[in-house]
C-alpha cells in the first residue's frame, strides 16, 4: 500500500472498483485496481472484461469525457462464459487525494500469532506476507528472525515464550511450532487457559504428528483440562492429503487450513 501511495502521489490515476455483481462474477464487491496511463495494480476479475476497464480508465485519464459507473455482461460478447454480470465504478484521483483514498483502501487485518521462527516458521512468514493478517512472530530466541520481514510481520521475543498468549489480541490465530516440544506444550496450555476465560482464539494449531498429540493430551489432560477442551486443538495442522514435508509445503497446507476454518 506505501508502495502505491506513491505511485498515486507522483501521477494520480483512476481506482476502478467492483459495486455490485449478479450471478457468476470472478471478483466480488469492493474488489478494486487502480489504473495509471503504464501500469495496473489490483484486478477486478481479469479477461476481457478488465481490459475493457483499464482501456476506458486510461481514457478517462487522458481527459476524454466518460461514464464513471458501467454494467458489464459477462457473456460471448466479453469472451467470458461466467454467466453473470459486474457493475464498475471509476473514479479519478489526483496526487493530492492519494493518502485519504489509499487509506480507506487498506485491508483490515485480522490477528495471528505464530509461535517459532524455524524453517516452517519462515516459510508460513512469507505464505502470509500477501493475505490480510496482521501476524505477530513470536520465539524465545532474539537472534533467530531475520534482519528482514514483510510489512504485516512484527517480531517480539519472549521469555517465556508461552508468556505472550494472555498479550494476543481478540481473535487470533494461533499456530505453535517452536524448536522445543516442551515450548510447544506449554504455548498450548496457555492457549487453552485462555480459551477457558475468554474464548476468544478462533484458530489454535499445533505443528506434529498424531503420536505428538496422543503425547500432549495425555499431559495436558493432567493439568485439568477436559476433552472438549482439547478438541479444540488442531494436530497435526493443515489440509489432509497434502502429504509433503517440506517447509513450504506446510506452510502452504497449514494457511489454506486457516483460510478454511477461520478466514479474516
């Protein structure tokens, strides 16, 4: 979003936003891309019926007087066999309307916290750098993040790692997978306390296999907690039938699961 900011601040350029669909359409209301006289960033749908847009925005910033808000049919006429149709506004921005309109434009970002900055941990950091989390990476170790990271990722160290669960915000999903089990069990504990108080993580998944839960149940069920509170950890983590184990794999696995069980 900073990125197109000032793309916006240098030139200005027409938002074209997606209004109101009917029947089959490939993006859904409030969809938008914003179009400069040689670039495009954002899509309503693709195909032809984009083209046209970008070809009508275009003219509109040249200056050629045009309607600011289309119905599009998506039938044989536009090469596209959706069946349905998409209304479509355009509005000119200039450069000095560039920060109010970026603003209103940015995603709300829901809150996930991911406990482990391993090789898994890193691979999920960059799955979720282009979706609508807002996602706190959280170790016991300072020097394991990277000197970088996505814009949507704040590291925190914390020590005792599991310290950091009462601190999350309402509503986040919680994905545990740090380099100790003992770790892993206690995160999960806390968790699980505060799911007894609050009720208030929609999502708590714990990386491992099925014997790493037979193994925690056991232990957590010794610390007072029943099995229907346990039913709601997710082990192992991720879609089933998506069998590869390597680090992108997971994570590509484990935030599909998410997007399935608590979408933002």
């Amino acid at each position: 979003m900073e990125t197109l900011t000032r793309q916006l601040l240098s030139q200005g350029g027409v938002l074209v936003t997606v209004t109101r669909t009917q029947g089959s359409a490939p993006r859904e209301p409030g969809a938008w891309m914003w179009v400069f006289s040689n670039d495009v960033v954002g899509t309503v749908g693709g195909g032809h019926l984009e083209f046209e847009a970008i070809a009508h925005a275009r003219a509109l910033l040249a200056g050629t007087p045009g309607e600011t808000q289309r119905r599009y049919t998506l039938g044989p006429s536009l090469g596209q066999c959706c069946g349905g149709a998409m209304e479509l506004s355009f509005e000119r921005v200039d450069p000095a309307e560039a920060p109010s309109v970026a603003l209103r434009l940015a995603p709300r970002l829901a809150p996930l916290a991911l406990f482990g900055g391993g090789h898994v941990g890193r691979a999920i950091v960059q799955a979720l750098a282009p979706l609508p989390y807002r996602v706190t990476w959280i170790d016991s170790r300072d020097e394991i993040f990277p000197p970088q990271v996505p814009a949507n990722i704040e590291c925190e160290h914390s020590d005792p790692v599991h310290a950091a669960v009462r601190l999350l915000p309402a509503q986040s999903r919680v994905l545990v997978m740090s380099f100790s089990h003992a770790e892993d069990l206690d995160v999960v504990a806390a968790c699980l306390a505060r799911l007894r108080e609050r009720d208030d993580l929609p999502y708590v998944g714990l990386i491992g296999s099925q014997t790493k839960w037979a193994t925690f149940r056991h232990r957590l069920e010794q610390r007072g907690f029943a099995p229907q509170e346990l039913a709601r950890i997710i082990c192992p983590i991720g879609i089933a039938g998506i069998g590869g184990k390597q680090p992108a794999v997971i994570a590509a696995s484990a935030v599909a699961q998410i997007l399935q069980l608590a979408p933002p």
